[in-house]
C-alpha cells in the first residue's frame, strides 16, 4: 500500500515515525465541511452527526479557559490541525491483515507480544482510527464487546447510546466539545452482569502523523456486578510543530461492578494533552482510575468519579512527571451524590529542571448526604530549584456524618543526595530516576505488576533526557 | 603507583581557602589514619577527592593508582575505585538499602552483563551478618529515620559490597556505641587486604584500638603537619592539639 521506509529513530522507544500515505483525509483545519466528511466516511447514523455538530458550535461558543488554566494553550492553533486520517473504518483482527507500516509501528512499540504474554484484548489505533483490533473468543462468547467507537455506534447503538455523551456532557468544557465534534477511535466496551474479564483489556493510541490532532471517544459499560481492567498506552514521535491529543473517556459502572482504568501516556514533548475522563458509579460499584502522566507539552486531565449509588467507591492514582519544559496539570474529582459513598485520591508529582506540576482537585459531598468519606494526598517531588509546583485542592464537605482527610507535602531531592548516590557509581539520571522511583514506590505497588515495569523504565528514559 | 597518591592540592570555597598544600601518600595495603582538630578541611579533603563540586580546586593533583580524578565525576570516581563513609550519610526516601547496593553493582556491569540475583543476596546477608544488621534493614529506606549508628554500619556495609580499592572513612566511629565501634571495627579490618589501602578520619585514639593503622597523620590549618606511627595517636590525646601547634611554633621560627 504505501513505503516502509524509517525517517527518524531514536534511542526512545516512541520517537519514530513511518511515511505513511492515507486514502481518508479530512484536510487542514475545522468547519462543518470536516464533519460532514468525518460522517460521511464512518457512514454515520444522522443523530450521530447531529451530535457532531452540535459539538462544534460549543467548541466555537466556548472561550479558551485560560482565566484558570495556563496561556499556553493559546498557541495552539486549531486551523493548522489535521482532524482526520486514516488508511480505512475497518480495523483487522490479525496482525497479518494491518498495512506494514503500521504493524511494524506497533511491533516496535511491543503490542503484538504484549497481546500474547497478558492481554484479554487490544485495539491498535493509528492517528484517527483502529489498525487492529481482536479479542479473546471466550470473551466474544460470554457476551463482552470490545470495539473501536465506529463500529460500536454502527452495530450496538441499543448498547451504547444510552450512554454516550451522558457522564461527560459535550459542554463541560472546551474540549470535550471538541471531541464531540470530531471523535474517532477509541474503544467501546461492554460488560454483560456479572461477567468478571480476568486479564486487561488494552488499547493504543499512536500518533503518527505531524499536526495531527487524535480526538480519541472511549465509552466502558460494566453491567452489574461484572468487573473490567482496561489499560491504555501513547506515543507519538517528536515533531517540530505541535500535536493534539483530546480525547473524551466515560465509564459507567452500573450497580455493584467494577472498573480499573489504567493509562500509560508517554507522549513527546509537542503533544498538547487535553483530555476529559469521568465514570459514574452506582450502587456499590467502585471505579480506580490509575493514571501516570509522563511526558508531552502540557496536559491537563482531572480523571473524576460521580458516586452516583450508595456505597459506591471512587479512587485516582495518579503520578505526574513534568520534566524540563513541560506543565503537568492534573488532577482529580469526586463528587459524592450518595450516601456511604468514599472517595481516595492519591497524587504524587515530580518536576525536574524547568518543569512544572501543579494539582487540581474537586471533592464535593454536599450537606444532605450521611457516612461519606475522602480521603486525599498530594505529594510534590522537586529535582532541581527551578521547579514549580502548585496545588489546588478544593474541597468542600458539609453535613455532619461525613469525613474527610487531607494531607499535603513538598520534599525536594538535594544537590547533596545526589552526591551521596553518584559516590556509590549511579549516574545524575540514574540517582535521579531511583530518588523519583522511591518517591512513587508506595503507590506504584498497587499497580498491575505489568504497568510498574513499564512505568519504572518510562522513568528512567525521561531522567536520561533532561540531565545534559 | 599503586597508591592513592594527594600532591600540593589546594582547595578554596569562595573566598576561603581551606586546603593548603596538602600532600599524602596511601600506599595499596596500607591503613592511615588522619587526625585533627575540628574545621580543619578533613571532610573538604574526602568531598574533594569524591569529586564534590562545590569546591575549587586551585592546584594540585590527586592520583589514584597513577590515574588523575581531580576534575572527573563522582560517579567515574567510585568506579576508579574510590570509596568514601560519609561523615553524615544522607537518606534516600522510599529507596531500600538492598536495591540501592543493587543499584550501585549494577553501574558497574557492563552493558551485556545482568546481576546475579541470589548471589546477590546471598552475599549481602552475609555482610550484613558480619556487620550484625538485622534483615529486617534490607527493605527499610535508606538511612531514613536510622539512629546516628545504624547509618554509620549502612555506610560500612555498602563499603563490604562495592568492594572499594580506595576506603576513606570519615568520622565513621563518632556516635557509635562501644559495642557498635567493635562491629563496625570488624568489619573495616575483614576489608583489610594487600590489595586495598584506606584513610580513616577520625578525633578519637579508641578506634585505633581496633583499627590499628600503619601511620597517622595529623593535619592542622589544610596541611599535614606531622606523621608517625600508632603511638603518634595516643600522644595527640595526652596532650592535646596544642602540643602540635606549640612544635609547630618553635619549627616555624
Ligand atoms: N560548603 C561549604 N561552604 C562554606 N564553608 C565550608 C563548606 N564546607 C566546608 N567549609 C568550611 O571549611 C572548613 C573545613 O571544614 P571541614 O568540614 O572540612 O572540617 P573537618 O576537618 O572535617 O571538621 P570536623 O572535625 O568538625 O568534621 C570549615 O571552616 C568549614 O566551615
Ligand atoms: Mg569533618
């Protein structure tokens, strides 16, 4: 179909990119001719693109939050975006089937033995749409759907409208309009009752094309009492000009069941990451959200969890890595709407060099509700006295039967520690990555063994980029 | 050339000047110990031969078996073979004492070689053994929250796995108890080889009770000011520092 020639390689595992030729390709920039093309190649159902274009005047009502949020987000320019690329709507369910370029993109990436090794499913998406995707057929015959976005609103709407667009309305905020607008990619997943998915279920997103802008939609249903892992991986090479990356994650985890959401992100330090993730929880259902945010320009995402039913439990981990240049802005929400319900938010940040982390929560327990309880921490890490950390923690908790625990520390790595370590033979990387990996150690153990590795050796890669 | 060998080194921080010429010669196999009196530049002498930044150095030279590490990294200079027990050992959150020795053999392996993980372990039990550190120790945070004598063993036991040609150890037995000066003691002198020459610093004769060493220095005002053998240490704290500077006076006129 199209050259496998390698342009750029990198001793990162990431940075690298194929000349890949595209048959669908929306252009540059965003008006409604866009969704109208977009709509027209998914062949999409007319209240699908009713709702596109609906997103696409919010997206254009709405200003830029930069009253809160940084000003960096002014340089993005949306009129040099591409919205759309793809080779076609049809992912493959073998690895033989996916183009070459875009197999050997994941092969390098280590998808294909990943798959093999621990993984229940995966979806491969390359810039807008899924190369690849295949599940176990045990799973297929217990009922579970595991499928890109446009395959789901073609061939399950029955499933999957009543949710879509429901946890996170196309007007929270700017960019979940935008991604309203122009969605693609991204897996819908469903659950039948009491179906309990032993191994993850794993998508990846990978950028592969300069200005592109990936709008990933992903959608989790976990019926009742069913149980789901699902983990995500980013990449996208390092490119001159800036990418975005904006997508929209809902999760739905009806009574009694439960849901980990796991991501990966090692984005390259161009990539603008602006993403909206939010679950709603019923009636003893808990949702985990573990997050590791390593790499890209900015991003600002605030995983949340409506608790929606009485006893339900919501939980963020999330670590953030903002390394020389780069703004980490995360965060997470809580927002009690039952009784019984708890919530944990654990956030451990690191900034390195001129990096900068800041946290921004939300905890919400409103005056009426009885037995609710929070817990947060905020950890800051500081390698380097240019760092910068901030935190925002907002919580607000009325009404007398509910508690809540808050704690809060900054610690900084000391020109003399790193000494001490390098004395011993570590290099100024290595010293660092240990002091950062003993940082998030505590947390890190509750992940899936895994994602730890995976996590450990991002860590490593992102010290021995910012010391000289 | 088998030496850890210190030529008219002379280190100033700011304006300061701290060493003044200082000249010493560790010979492979060897034990000095260095004494004197407070601020008179012995931990500056350790940092600098570490390859502490904060320091200037103006001149001089510092060879390590007839190779110059004045001006490299800390990291090149443990490889070199150069050890140093920290005067205050600093602690490292959330990094355990096993994987941070680990960690430290690892730098070494080339990039084809992996550490042998039972072996590993096996060995620094027994170190830890010799050095009576309970196991428990092994996935404690390093020297955090430890007591002034648990860092000071931490230090020694690292100094057992590294394998080190060169050992300085700087005030290694202040804070140590009686028992605890034994053990750690101990294990020093199980270092001791042919093939290893070390510099302890240190205020206090006792420990040369222990550690006996083949020469001792007393340094005053960045320099050297006389050398002898272990009676030197035991007339240093009859009489005093005074006694040194009294000499010096009458050399000096
Ligand atoms: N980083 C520094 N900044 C300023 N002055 C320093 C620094 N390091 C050492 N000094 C000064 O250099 C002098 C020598 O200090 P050093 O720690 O080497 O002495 P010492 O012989 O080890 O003393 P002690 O027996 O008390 O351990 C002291 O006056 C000290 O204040
Ligand atoms: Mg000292």
């Amino acid at each position: 179909m199209s050259a496998t020639e390698t342009i750029d390689l990198d001793f990162e595992k990431g940075n690298f990119h194929y000349d890949t030729e595209y048959d669908y390709d929306a252009g540059t920039g965003l008006s409604e001719a866009t969704i109208d093309y977009i709509s027209g190649v998914k062949e999409e159902d007319s209240w699908v693109r009713d709702f596109r274009m609906k997103g696409l005047r919010t997206f254009t009502d709405k200003p830029m939050p930069t009253h809160w949020a940084t000003r960096d987000l002014d340089n993005i320019d949306f009129n040099k975006i591409r919205y759309y690329l793809s080779k076609g709507q049809t992912p493959s369910r073998t690895w033989e089937e996916v183009p070459e370029d875009v197999k050997n993109t994941f092969e390098r990436l280590g998808i294909p033995e990943q798959e093999r090794k621990f993984l229940a499913g995966v979806e491969a998406q390359f810039d807008s749409e899924a190369a690849y995707s295949r599940m176990k057929d045990d799973l297929a015959k217990e009922g579970v759907i595991f499928v890109g976005s446009t395959e789901g609103l073609r061939e399950h709407p029955e499933i999957f409208r009543r949710w879509f667009g429901k946890v996170i309305p196309t007007s929270d905020n700017k960019f979940s309009a935008l991604n309203s607008a122009v969605f693609s990619g991204g897996s819908f997943i469903y659950v039948p009752p009491g179906v309990k998915v032993k191994q993850p279920l794993q998508a990846y997103f990978r950028i592969n094309a300069e200005n592109f802008g990936q709008f990933e939609r992903t959608l989790i249903i976990a019926d009742e009492g069913s149980e789901v892992t699902y983990m995500e991986g980013c990449t996208a090479p390092k490119f001159e000009t800036s990418t975005l990356h904006s997508a929209v994650v809902e999760l739905v985890a009806l009574k009694g069941a439960k849901i980990q959401y796991i991501t990966v992100q090692n984005w390259s330090n161009n990539v603008f990451n602006l993403v909206t993730k939010r679950a709603r929880a019923e009636e003893e259902a808990e949702v985990k959200w573990i997050d590791c945010n390593i790499g890209s320009r900015l991003t600002m995402k605030y995983p949340g969890v409506i608790l929606k039913g009485r006893k339900a439990r919501g939980e963020v981990l999330s670590i953030a890595l903002a390394g020389d240049g780069q703004h980490q802005d995360t965060g997470a929400k809580m927002i009690h709407a039952a009784d019984e319900t708890s919530s944990n938010i654990i956030a451990k940040s690191i900034s390195v060099g001129t990096g900068r982390s800041s946290y921004r929560g939300i905890v919400n327990v409103p005056r009426n509700l009885k037995g609710c309880k929070n817990n947060t921490e905020c950890d800051a890490l500081l390698i380097n006295s240019n760092s910068r950390t901030d935190t925002y923690p907002a919580i607000t908790v009325r009404g007398d039967g509910n508690s809540v625990q808050h704690e809060a520390s900054v610690s900084k790595v000391s020109a003399e520690q790193i000494f001490y370590m390098r004395q011993r033979g570590l290099s100024e990387a290595q010293a660092m990555s240990l002091s950062v990996n003993g940082f998030v150690n505590d947390l890190v153990r509750e992940f899936p063994m895994e994602y730890s590795v995976e996590l450990k050796r991002l860590i490593e890669m992102e010290m021995e980029g910012s010391v000289g | 050339m088998d030496s850890l060998h210190i030529e008219k080194l002379n280190v100033s921080i700011g304006e300061k000047s701290i060493l003044n010429d200082f000249t010493l010669t560790v010979p492979k196999g060897e034990v000095h110990a260095l004494m004197g009196p407070n601020g008179t530049g012995k931990s500056t002498l350790a940092k600098v031969l570490a390859g502490h930044q904060d320091y200037h150095t103006d001149s001089g030279s510092v060879l390590l078996d007839g190779k110059e590490i004045l001006g490299k990294e800390p990291d090149e200079i443990s490889h070199a073979g150069l050890f140093l027990a920290f005067q205050y050992p600093l602690e490292i959150p959330g990094v355990s004492i096993a994987n941070f020795i680990r960690a430290a053999i690892e730098s070494r392996l080339g990039a084809e070689e992996s550490l042998d993980a039972p072996a590993y372990y096996r060995r620094l039990y027994e170190k830890m053994d010799l050095l009576q550190i309970d196991r428990k120790f092994t996935s404690r945070s390093l020297n955090e929250g430890f007591s002034g004598g648990e860092k000071k063993r931490a230090e020694i036991l690292q100094m057992a796995m590294l394998e080190p040609t060169y050992c300085i150890l700087d005030e290694t037995d202040s804070g140590l108890d009686i028992d605890a000066l034994k053990v750690v003691s101990n294990g020093v002198n199980f270092m001791r080889s042919n093939e290893r020459g070390s510099l302890i610093i240190t205020h206090y004769q006792r420990l040369l009770d222990y550690i006996v060493p083949d020469v001792v220095h007393v340094m005053w005002d960045g320099r050297i000011v006389k050398s002898g053998g272990k009676g030197l240490a035991l007339e240093l704290e009859e009489k005093g520092y005074d006694w040194v500077k009294d000499e010096l006076a009458v050399a000096c006129s």
